[in-house]
C-alpha cells in the first residue's frame, strides 16, 4: 500500500495525453464530432493502448465513462506499436502521451482532436481541451511522476529533498529539457503531491470499477 509505505516528496511533472486519430480511418474533425460518431456507431471505433491499465488505456475509459460512448480497446505492447497501427490506420485513434503522438502530428499522419488536461498546452495553443470542446468543466486526466521517499522518513529530510526538487524544477535549463520530452513540470510541498494522489486514487478506482479494468 503506497499510503503506508511511502512518504509523498513531491509531484515532479504532469505528462499531456492527447487524442489523435487517423481521419482518413474515422471521419471526425475535432471531440464533438467524435462523440456524435461514436453514439451513431457505438463500439465500431477502436482505441489502441501501450498496454492493459495505463493512462492510454484508462483515460479512454474515462472518456468513455463521462460522455456515454463506446469504444473497443485494442491493447499493444508499448506506445510505439500503438501509435504506429493508428498512423497506418488499422486503428483509428489513441489517446496517447504528447511524446509519442508529436512526431507524428507534425508529420500530418494523424491529427490531435484535444488534450485531457485542464489548461490547452502552451505548444499546441490551437488544440482545444477536451473540458472546453463538450463542456465538462471538470474533465481531466493526465499521467505523472511524483518522488517519494520510504515511510518514516524524518519530516525535515522530506522537507529538504522537496525544496530541492523544486528548485531544480525552476532551472530553464531543466524545464527546458522536460518540456521537449512532453511533460510539465509542477514541483510543490509534499502535502500538495499527498492531496492529489487521494484524489487520483479515487478518480481512477472509480474508472476501473465501471470498466471492470483487470492489471496484466
């Protein structure tokens, strides 16, 4: 149990998941033509995933979940394959990590619908939030990378590891670095990374109860 047997440092960064399709295979141009298409073919699309239980798999799941739709999930080994059989078209979309999908974005091989985080991304500003395009003000889901340290680990040491991770966090150089690698860099005290990981673990055990999501 994470709660018992670790320390929450600090929430080093937030990972974007974008929703990209291939629309020569779906013939969709932004979220809510997507939603209309998927009620007026309920399960006939098909998502890829990097895997059964990851954000590509649950975040879908999510959507699915807040918007009444259906979808049929097609689980890979790794994003690379995922987002290579979408580009081909075998699937038609993913909603994939910002690092994996910008490649092929750019390249004009598939087209990136929205992002699931709360804000558009500094890089894409064109690219609406899944929130704005179908109104769901609360909607987000991002993948993240938090630092803990073991459980009983003396409070000032805890202190001291997460002023460190902030500053670092704040140095051009290493958000620079984080940033083109597709990730966002957050930093903050500890009880800030303890209040958001309760309210992840409740958002998602609530997503993988109503997907009846089974670990690999």
């Amino acid at each position: 149990d994470a709660n018992r047997d670790f320390a929450p440092v600090s929430l080093v960064v937030t990972v974007p998941i974008v929703i990209v399709a291939n629309t020569a295979a779906l013939p969709v141009k932004d979220v809510p033509s997507l939603v209309s298409y998927l009620k007026a073919n309920p399960g006939k699309v098909n998502f890829a995933s990097a895997g059964n239980g990851g954000s590509s798999h649950l975040v879908p799941e999510y959507f699915k979940y807040r918007t009444g739709t259906q979808m049929t999930h097609v689980p890979y080994k790794g994003s690379g394959p995922a987002i290579a059989d979408v580009v081909a078209g075998q699937v038609q979309l993913m909603f994939d990590t910002l690092l994996t999908s910008t490649p092929h974005v750019k390249g004009g091989r598939v087209k990136m619908l929205a992002v699931t985080t709360a804000q558009r991304l500094a890089e894409y500003p064109d690219v609406p939030t899944v929130a704005e395009s179908l109104n769901l003000k609360d909607f987000e889901a991002s993948s993240w990378y938090a630092l803990y340290a073991p459980a009983g680990t003396p409070p000032e040491i805890v202190a001291r590891l997460s002023a460190e991770v902030d500053t670092a966090l704040k140095k051009p150089a290493v958000a620079k670095r984080l940033t083109d690698l597709g990730a966002v860099p957050v930093g903050g005290l500890p009880d800030k990374l303890a209040a958001f990981q309760r309210a992840e673990q409740e958002k998602w055990g609530k997503v993988i109860q109503v997907a009846k999501v089974k670990a690999e």
